[in-house]
C-alpha cells in the first residue's frame, strides 16, 4: 500500500523555521526507492540535528548497504528543532524522513543509532512525533520495531521499556540479518504477528530484545539477576565483529549535505578496534580486536569517494589513526597522489610521538598548519598509569619540541578529569605540563609566538570498562578542580597568556553517567525529563541539569547511587547479559591494576594477555605489513 508523502503539508511549515534547509532531503547520493517495490523498510535516526547526524559514518554505511539490497528500502530520520516540533504538533505533522518524506510510524523497522546516551530525550520526541507508542509493551502489529545500536547500545537498560530490540557492535551484517528475517516473517503473512517476529530475532542470538528478560532487585536496590522468561532465548547477547572491513569498503558513494554539517569531509575508517587498553575507553573495550582495512583498499575508497562526492577533504578515522601498521606508506602515497590539488588530508591523530609529527607533516601538504592535538588524558604521570595512557613528561616534551621546531605554533593537549583515584594535584599537574609545553616551544624556536590549547572533558565511568566499578566524582569536587587549575593558569605571569583553556562544568557528566550504568528504572527519568521539555540534552544551550535532578526525584531515582557509588566485585551490573566479549574476571583485574597503577601494553606488539574477546568472539587480531603499495594510481 503507498503511503503518502508529507512534504505539501511540512512545506508549508518551513518558512517559519530555523535552517529550513535540513528538512528537505535531495542530497548528492541520497536515495528514494519505490516504496510499493519493496518489501522491508527501514528508517534510520540519528537522534540529533541534521548538522551533527549526516556525517554519522554508523548511518551512512547502513543506508547504503539496505539500499543495495533488492527489495529492500531506507531512509534517514534526524531529530527536529524545537520550533519545528511546535509546528508539527501544531499542523499534525508525523516525524518523516527526510528522503521519500514519508511518516516514520509506516516503516517496518525505526533503526536508531546512539553514539552518546544524551540522545535519549531526542528518542522519545521522534516516537511521539512518529505517533508510535513510547512504550514498547503498548505497541500494537502496525507499529515498526525500535532498534538500538551504536556504543551506547552495549547498556541499553535505561532505554529497554522504549525499545523493541537492541544490537551490539558492527551493524553491517546483522541489519541485512535483520531484514532477511523480518522479509521472510512477511511473506508468511506475518504469523503470530509482533510478538513472534520479535521472538524470530531473539532466538537467532544476535538480538537484544529487552521484553524477553525479567530483572529481579535484591531489596537493598542492586540486581539479583537478569534472567530469560522464555525457553528459546539466549541468556547472553553476544556483540557482532565484521572481520574483513575490505569486503565492506562502504561509505561508496558518500552523502554530501546541503546544509551546514560539523564535518565536511569524506570519512575512511581505516581500522577498527583499539587494543591500546586506555581503561577509561568504552570504544577502545567494545570494539575490540584490531581489524585494519588494506591500503589499497584505503586507496581505493578514497580516489572513489572523492570522485562521487566532490568533497574536497578526506579524513582518515578510527579510533587511533596512527597506530595503522602501514600509515607511513598510506600518508604519503595520499599526500603524493594528490599533492598541488585542492584535496586536503586529515588524520585525527592524538600519538604522543614524532612520528606523528611526520605524518603531520605529509597531511599538511596541501592544507594549513592549524594545529596538532595530542591526547596525554592525565596531568600526572601516576593518573597516566591510573588510566593505562603510557605517555611520560619526556616522550610528551620531545614530541612538542619536534612539532614547534618544524613550523607547527600551535599545539592542543586534551585532559580528562574526575579520573579514579583522581587527587588535586593530579589535575595541577595539567598546568605543570602546559607551562613546560610553551617552555619547550619558546626554546626550540626562539619565539614568543608559541600557543597551547588545554581542552578537559568530565570522566563518565562506562559499561564494559574496568571503571565500569568506580565511583563516579560528584560535580563538586570536578568544578573546584578546574576551577583552582584555571586560577593557577590565569595566575600566571610568564606562561599564562600563552595557555588557552577550555573545560566544562562537571553537571552534564553526572547525568550521562546516570545513563550510562543505569538499569531499567532509570527509564521512568528519562520519560519525567522528556515529558518536562527535555531535548538535545548534548547541546549546552538545552541541556538542564535541574531538570534531570527533578525528573530523578519525580521517578524516585537516587542519582548518586547510580553515579558515585563504587560497586563490589560480585555486584550484578545492568549490562552483564550483553557480551562485549571482555572476560569479566580480566576487566576486574584491570580494575585493580588501575588502582595499583600498573600499566599493561598493547597485544598488538606483545603477546595475548587474555581480554577473553579473541576465544569468545572467534575473531583475531588483523594487522598487516601486507607489503601492498596504494599504487597503480590514477593520474589526477
Ligand atoms: S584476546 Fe588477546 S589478542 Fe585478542 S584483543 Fe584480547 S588481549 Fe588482544
């Protein structure tokens, strides 16, 4: 049956709002396929704007994956501005997407990917725009399925009553998965209607549905255990692991937006995974083991989503771009390729080492010199080791020195603090390292014109860590750290002009940190917030922390039990039936190193020290030398 599309009636919407331009779709690239000659439909949301979810690699790859396959359609869905959600309220206007501009409520499944937990209010607002019940239990047959993935999927508890499944990890294989089960359902008449679907997707393994899962409470508040209520279902849901990324060489033909976005660029991801082992890095943890993309096949996505999309920057990602065993011969194959042509390379790179620098150096060729960040995370050599960041002072030193003497002036060092263990002079200790970062320039150089950007983020305590225990540091002691840093900067005569200085208050933290390790009565918040005016909590100008402490009270939520309580070693956690693969006794012993400030290396180059991922997932580390050259080029 067609389904009519409802750009006429937003139309006439969009004169009275905001960047009227992010509704209306018809970008390079997009798709809209016959909606009657397909037989699944999936829309994809990224709960924010437009200007941060286009360039949202997770989205991408799935939108072009689903749309190559036959019978298969999708769409994107973004979260509206608020004076776009009054209008449509107004007009009785449905969420839609923005490709076919069709009522999200008639897609077979709403695919939403969270990268931070702070998307959840956004959720809540598309299900009730879509019309969609926002509890799963109240869904009825005509509904689509809500399905979670992306890093925030790994505890999905506080969402579980709004949500119909959840997926962990790679999403490529398991969304045409998911279709192939949902066609095949259909084409049976879709017996037993939703609930045997949903039964359908469970029982293959690969899919979280929450409803299937009783959670029992001891009566002081912590879980008793986390149990099936039926027969077929597995008691743990394991995360997906694509192991060839050449096989899936996707972004192919890249979205390029129409409005303002925060990236600009065509993305390669060149490797996933991380097994750098910092221990306050869920990413690093969840994505685990290393799986490199070849360089040809780097080379070849690059020269093809140039050629498609006409963007004119192209950036290297993963979680740690430099630590690829073939970036050298990837950097400078790129930088010659396109040497004296208006491409521009970018690798976000935060390698505490010259080599980085020489890397810098070939991605510069063709750009500015704006700036080199470098990723320390901790003032202190001790919080470093608290932390698994093996940087010393010397190795930070020896790396700025070589950056400022070959023509770089300004250099970004990021910071986190509220760490474990974390004490004053910890985070002092960041002022320390600013003023002997300038130091060191103004000697290599000779010059005063030598700037350092120090850039510090709150510590949330994540699932599948080994701070997944810790205690959470209350705002308070956050802000009165950065607020005695700052003075001590501020203070300084010789050095502290020279110092650029950039934090946030430690409030936002505590709530994503409810979100995080929360557990299923951390719902009843989010729905208080949400039904109070809560939106786009990750924007600052949104974000209300007394709304959330009022929402945690209306729903008889005791924030600092979720936050700043260190849990016990046997202490069920909301998350323990979804399996990163992390081998739990592994991830507490790494706990306790943290706390013993023990530091272990990266598998990559030693031996396996048993994170448990490698045996239980069947996967294996995947690095190269190949010996492969990006070359034959095209001659540009
Ligand atoms: S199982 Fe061993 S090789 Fe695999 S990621 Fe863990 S430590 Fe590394």
């Amino acid at each position: 049956m067609s389904v009519e599309s409802v750009f006429p009636r937003l139309e006439a919407l969009l004169p009275k709002v905001q960047k009227p331009i992010q509704y209306v779709g018809g970008e390079l690239n997009s798709t809209v396929k016959d909606w009657d000659e397909a037989d699944v439909r999936w829309a994809l949301m990224y709960p924010d704007a437009y200007e941060v979810g286009l360039p949202n690699q997770g989205v991408a790859i799935l939108y072009e994956i689903l749309n190559e396959l036959p019978d298969t359609l999708a769409e994107r869905t973004y979260s509206v501005w608020p004076d776009l959600e009054a209008l449509m309220r107004e007009h009785g206007v449905p969420q839609f997407t923005v490709d076919g501009h069709r009522p999200v409520r008639a897609f077979d499944v709403l695919g939403l990917s969270f990268s931070t937990e702070l998307g959840y209010t956004n959720m809540l607002t598309a299900l009730d725009l879509a019309g969609i019940p926002l509890h799963a239990a109240e869904r009825g047959d005509d509904d689509p399925i809500v399905l979670a993935g992306g890093h925030a999927a790994f505890n999905p508890e506080p969402i579980a009553d709004f949500l119909d499944a959840a997926v962990l990890g790679d999403g490529e294989q398991i969304a045409i998965a998911i279709t192939e089960v949902i066609r095949e359902w259909k084409r049976e008449g879709s017996p037993g209607g939703r609930d045997e679907l949903l039964m359908r997707l469970a029982e293959s393994g690969g899919v979280y549905v929450p409803k299937f899962y009783d959670v029992e409470y001891h009566a002081d508040g912590r879980i008793k255990r986390v149990a099936p209520n039926r027969p077929d279902v597995p008691w743990r849901v394991h995360k997906h692991t694509v192991m060839d990324l050449d096989e899936w060489p996707y972004p192919k033909k890249p979205l390029v937006p129409l409005a303002e976005t925060v990236h600009e660029r065509f993305s390669v991801e060149i490797f996933r995974g991380c097994t750098r082992g910092c221990r306050f890095c869920q990413a690093g943890m969840i994505t685990r083991p290393v799986r490199e993309r070849s360089i040809t096949t780097i080379g070849a996505m690059v020269e093809n989503g140039i050629k498609e999309s006409g963007f004119n920057e192209v950036g290297l990602l993963s979680l740690s771009s430099a630590d690829h065993s073939e970036i050298g011969e990837v950097a400078k194959g790129l930088a010659d390729r396109y040497e004296g042509t208006n491409t521009s390379l970018s690798l976000p790179s935060t390698r505490v080492d010259a080599f980085n620098i020489d890397l810098a150096n070939e991605f510069s060729r063709n750009g500015r010199r704006s700036g080199l960040t470098f990723a320390p995370e901790g003032g202190s050599e001790r919080m470093r080791k608290v932390i698994n960041k093996m940087v010393t002072e010397e190795d930070l030193i020896r790396t700025v020195t070589t950056a400022y003497s070959q023509g770089w002036r300004q250099v970004k060092l990021y910071f986190m603090c509220g760490l474990p263990t974390e004490r004053d002079e910890d985070v002092l200790g960041i002022a320390d390292l600013a003023k002997k970062v300038i130091q060191a320039g103004r000697e290599a150089t000779g010059s005063r014109d030598i700037r350092c950007t120090v850039s510090i983020g709150g510590f949330v305590p994540k699932p599948h860590t080994p701070f997944q225990w810790a205690a959470q540091a209350d705002h308070e002691t956050v802000d009165r750290r950065l607020k005695e840093l700052r003075d001590v900067v501020r203070n300084d005569r010789q050095y502290g002009r020279a110092i650029g200085f950039r934090y946030h208050d430690g409030k936002p933290s505590i709530v994503e940190g409810l979100l995080s390790r929360g557990d299923r009565r951390v719902g009843a918040v989010i729905r208080a917030v949400w039904e109070d005016g809560g939106r786009f909590d990750g924007w600052s100008e949104h974000f209300s922390f007394d709304r959330w402490m009022t929402g945690a009270e209306k729903a008889g939520v005791d924030v600092d039990w979720y936050t700043t309580r260190e849990r016990e070693e046997n202490e069920v956690l909301p998350w323990d039936h979804l399996d990163a693969g992390l081998d739990r006794e592994w991830l507490w012993q790494d706990w306790q190193d943290a706390v013993n400030e023990t530091e272990v290396e990266d598998c990559r180059w030693t031996p396996c020290y048993d994170c448990g991922v490698c045996p239980t997932m069947g996967t294996e580390i995947q690095i190269g030398p190949t010996g492969r050259k990006l070359l034959p080029l095209t001659v540009v």
